[in-house]
C-alpha cells in the first residue's frame, strides 16, 4: 500500500510543483538578502534572536525551516492527511482497496506513514536547497551557539537536522488529526481544511496571553523548543516536553482514526 | 458449497431496513443473477458480503468464511484474497494510465508478487475486457464504458473464485454488453462463481443458472429463470362479453385474471393452477354462453414474474415486518 502511494505520488505533477516551491524558499531568501546587503543576520526570518548566529551559508537552510514551520508545514501535513483516506473515498477508490483486500488498519497505518515521509521529504529537500544556496552564496563557516561559543559547521548541519527532525514531530500530531477527519467524511476538502485550521487556531490561541493556563496543552505549544539546539550545551529540556505533546497527539488522533475507520460503514 | 451464505442478514439504516433478514445462498459454479428495483437492497448486500458494510443483524459468510464484524477480519482478509469485484461504479485514480491502476491495484494488497507474473496476469485481463489499445492511456480520458471495461478487468485481475459484479453492464453499449455476457458466461462455465446484479431482465434471464429476486431488502422469489416462469401457465383469452367472462371465471378454482387490459377490447389474462386446466376454462366460458374466440398459451416472461413478485412485497408492505 505504501508503495502504492509512493507510485503515484511520482507521478502526479502537483509533486513537482510543490517540491518547486518548497526550493524556492531558501533560494528566494539567499537572493534576496544578495540583492540587499552582505549580512547573512539581517534574514534571520525565524524568532529574532537567531539573527545573532547567522553568520554564514548555513543561514539559509535554518531560516528556510523557520519560515515553513508555522503554515507550510503544517499545511503540508494538513492536507496530505485530509485526502489521505477521503479522497479515495470520493475518487471511488476506496472500496476497491478495501476488497482487493487491504486491511482497514493496513491502510491508515500506511497512509499515515506515507503522509510523515512526504513532510520529512519536504523537510530534507528544504535543507538541502539551502545548504547548497546558502554555501554557493555565503561559503559555509563555523557558526556562533547562542550561547556565545562556537560550533563546527559539521556540528552546526547536524543541529539543523536535528531541529527539522523536530519540526517534523512537530506536525506529526496534525497529521494524526488530519487523518482522523479523513476518516469521518468522504469530502476531501473538509478533511483537508478541519487540521490546517487546528494548527492555525493553535498558534493564535497560544499568543493570547490570558490563555496561559492551557498553553502547555497546545499542539504548537513547543514548536518553537527546537531554537534550544542552537544552545551550548544544548537545552533538551523543552523539546522533551515537546515530545512528549506531540507523541499524546499522535497516539490520541491515530488511535481514533484507527478506531473509527475500522467501525466504520463504507458507503463512497 | 456455498459461495455466499446469509442468514437472517439484515442492514437497518435509522427505522428503515434496506436488508431485512434476508436468507440467500448461492451455490459454487453457477451464475446467479440478482434482480430487483433501484433502492431494494442489492447494493447494502453485496457491501456486507464484501465487509464494506457491517451488518446490523444476522451474519453473511462467503466461500466459507465468517466475514461480518471485528472478529471475522482474518477470515474476511482470507475470503477476500479470492473474490473479484466492481461494486456500483468502476473507481480509478484518474491521472494514472487504466494498465498502472491495475499495477497499483494488485501490489497495494502485497505481498510483493512475482513482477513478471504480474504483468502478464495484467495484460490477460485487459484482453479479456478489449483494452489492450487504450491500456497507456490515462484513465482521465476513458469513455464511461471504458472505465466499466477496466472496472471488470480489476475484478478479474486476482483469478478470482468468486465474482461479485453490480450492474456490470451500465454504460456499455449493446455490443459491449453482449461480449460482457458472455465473458461471464465463460467464466461461470470455467467454474467461477458470478454473482451479479442487475436491473435489466432480459439480461439476467439470458444468461444466469439461477435468479434472486429482492424487494424491500427481502428476497421474494429464487430459483431457475425457467422455474419461475413456469410458476403458473397462462392463457390469453379473447372473448365477445369480457365481464361476463371475469365472472364466469371468478367460480373456477385455480384459474386467476391477472391482467384484465388487453390489445383487444375483449381480452384478457388468465393464469391457470392445478385443477384449472385450459380445456376446463373453455368448458365454463362456453358453458356460461360467452364466444370464445382464440384461447392463446402463453409463456409467462421474467419481467411478468418480477413485476408481480415485487409488486406483492410493495403492496405487502408491513404486513411481515411486525417484529421490525
């Protein structure tokens, strides 16, 4: 079933085109900031105090994360998620996997699955447009910790990994959202719209500052924990928090997509 | 064996049931056709023996297996592996070309299959519908009876025991529907087992070894096209007083006018059972003064048998449902 949707997912054009656009990012970021002046901290896009760390190609990669995190990511998740089991519904599909036969669990799992490889696809391709954007451009150099020391480029990579690995987490609980509302409806858009606007009202909800009470409960609460790797020594406190909000979010939404998929009448 | 067994299966959505404890079982081997009005449950039953729908009541087994319910998921999984099916309209993803559906089709339910056998088992089914031309092109630009084509071809793609196909023949055109006949009259020759669904009478009385008939979610008549038929023989009568003979006929026992209307003014229909013979209603007529003056036996057709069959349950409504 996976290899199902990974076919087809290479043979649609929307693929391309999003995989265009994600690219675009760190090369629009990395062009524009050569248009204007020559200081790599001056297109820090992400929480402002990265600007101080910024001093090289590595800018670009980082940056480019900061910026998809908040809408695209989630977006991204939201409406893979959403068509994952309603759009084979009202495609017609759905029925004829069910009986060729793909167990009903099978296929949220692999759906699931297939929706996190295409956010951590996504991730990688943006870090890596914009290593090679930023280091052709910039160079790539030893970068400042936030902290005040200094790390390897090699160790400063591995960070930026380790923070899209994190914003990948991040969305994994939009996704199980996503594909919970996927399974109730067999209206692709609905679905598809209902975890966009989970992430949306989240963020928003959690800068409303007399809000604070259920803050800790937000989904995009510690989304922003993973600046905590750019520390020295790092910070793991947040994003273990983080984690753990994640993994609840998960574990709750697929558990109840699993349970209402398989309880499930398929009339589409 | 029984290819599909149920037993008092019933689908109730809110008050209504669109199958009601249903009893049906459809031997292995033959072609067995399955008649009935739009909204009379046929769809709700080939969903429940497909476990797309879960029944409300009653349990449904198919080529031996329990497939209702959480607890009969493996034997669903096993029962399913050898059945084919196209379930209301063909469903395809449309940018794909009809022959990579199929690829998609057979390797979504693994385990990862002998590539060479598969393409070749591929190419066997789209032969078999007529589309080995148009197997490149994307499904997006397939007419409707291409896609009910590549919708028949993926309910043969897995050699199945067991064919479950409603209303295979929508959208084709007539040659199209001819060569669909008799690819499954072939099949059910070779020893597949074809269940199918149809509102087209003619169709199904063509070619199926036995008939079902389902009003209301209840089956009302089964058995062979010929046997149904045969439920009564009938006479055309065509008389000078065609009142007179209506009330003259009302005294004879096992003789019932079952359709006054005729072509003629003084025609009519009777359906003649043991110990009304025709000779004996010709006696009465003549005997009560009225002219006869054609006596015609006639063959009852399935339309006839439907229509009355149905006719019943519709007229019938309630009057068995007491417990529902």
């Amino acid at each position: 079933m996976l290899r199902v949707e990974l076919i087809r997912a290479l043979r649609r054009w929307r693929t391309y085109v999003l995989g265009a656009g994600l690219a675009g990012i760190p090369i629009l970021i990395v062009v524009s900031l050569k248009l204007s002046s020559n200081d790599p901290s001056a297109a820090a896009t992400g929480p402002a105090f990265l600007g101080k760390i910024l001093v090289n190609g590595l800018f670009a990669p980082l940056s480019a994360l900061a910026v998809i995190q908040p809408f695209f990511l989630p977006l991204g998740a939201g409406l893979l998620s959403g068509d994952a089991v309603a759009g084979e519904a009202s495609a017609g599909t759905l029925r004829y996997l069910l009986v060729r036969p793909v167990g009903r669990i099978r296929l949220i799992i692999d759906k699931y699955a297939f929706v996190m490889l295409s956010v951590i696809a996504g991730v990688v391709w943006v870090v890596a447009v914009g290593l090679v954007a930023g280091g052709a451009a910039y160079g790539v150099g030893p970068m400042p910790t936030l902290s005040g020391t200094t790390m390897s480029a090699a160790q400063a990579v591995l960070r930026i990994v380790a923070a899209g690995a994190y914003m990948v987490g991040g969305v994994a609980g939009i996704a199980a959202i996503g594909l919970f509302i996927s399974t109730l409806t067999d209206s692709a858009p609905g679905a598809a719209i209902a975890p966009v606007a989970v992430a949306i009202v989240s963020q928003i909800l959690d800068n409303i500052d007399s809000l604070r009470v259920i803050h800790p409960f937000l989904i995009s609460h510690r989304w922003l924990a993973w600046t905590d790797l750019f520390r020295s020594p790092v910070e793991w406190g947040g994003m273990a928090r983080g984690a753990l909000t994640f993994a609840i979010y998960t574990a709750v939404f697929l558990g109840a997509a699993l349970r209402a998929f398989v309880r499930r009448d398929v009339t589409s | 064996m029984n290819a599909i067994v149920t037993r008092s299966l019933t689908k109730r959505y809110g008050d209504t049931a669109a199958v009601d404890r249903l009893d049906l079982a459809v031997d292995e081997g033959t072609l067995y056709g399955f008649l009935g009005p739009n909204g009379a449950g046929k769809t709700t039953l080939i969903r429940m023996a497909l476990g797309l729908v879960l029944p409300s009541e009653g349990t449904v087994s198919v080529l031996g297996e329990a497939v209702q319910g959480s607890e009969g998921r493996a034997g669903r999984q096993r029962a399913l592996r050898q059945v084919g099916a196209l379930v209301e309209e063909p469903g395809f993803w449309k940018h794909l070309s009809g022959r990579r559906n199929l690829e998609c089709f057979a390797v979504a339910a693994g385990p990862p299959s002998d590539r060479e056998a598969r393409r070749s088992r591929i190419d066997r089914v789209l032969g078999l519908v007529g589309l080995e031309d148009a197997a490149t092109k994307r499904v997006k630009a397939y007419s409707q009876g291409m896609r009910q084509r590549l919708g028949i071809a993926l309910a043969l793609l897995g050699a199945p025991r067991l064919l479950v196909l409603d209303e295979p023949t929508n959208g084709l055109d007539p040659s199209g529907m001819r060569e669909v006949r008799l690819l499954l009259r072939r099949l059910a020759d070779e020893g597949t087992t074809v269940f199918v669904s149809s509102h087209l009478l003619w169709e199904v009385e063509a070619i199926c070894d036995r008939v079902g008939v389902l009003a209301k979610g209840r089956l009302v008549g089964e058995g062979r096209p010929s046997d149904l038929r045969r439920t009564g023989d009938r006479v055309r009568l065509e008389v000078d007083d065609r009142e007179g003979a209506v009330r003259a006929l009302g005294a004879v026992e096992g003789a019932m006018v079952v359709d006054g209307a005729g072509p003629v003014d003084g025609s009519l229909v009777v359906r003649l059972s043991p110990p009304a013979t025709t000779a004996g209603l010709n006696a009465t007529l003549v005997g009560a003064g009225i002219a006869v003056s054609a006596l015609i036996p006639e063959q009852e057709s399935l339309e006839d048998v439907f229509l009355e069959l149905v006719g019943k349950r519709l007229e019938g409504d309630g009057d068995d449902d007491a417990s529902s």
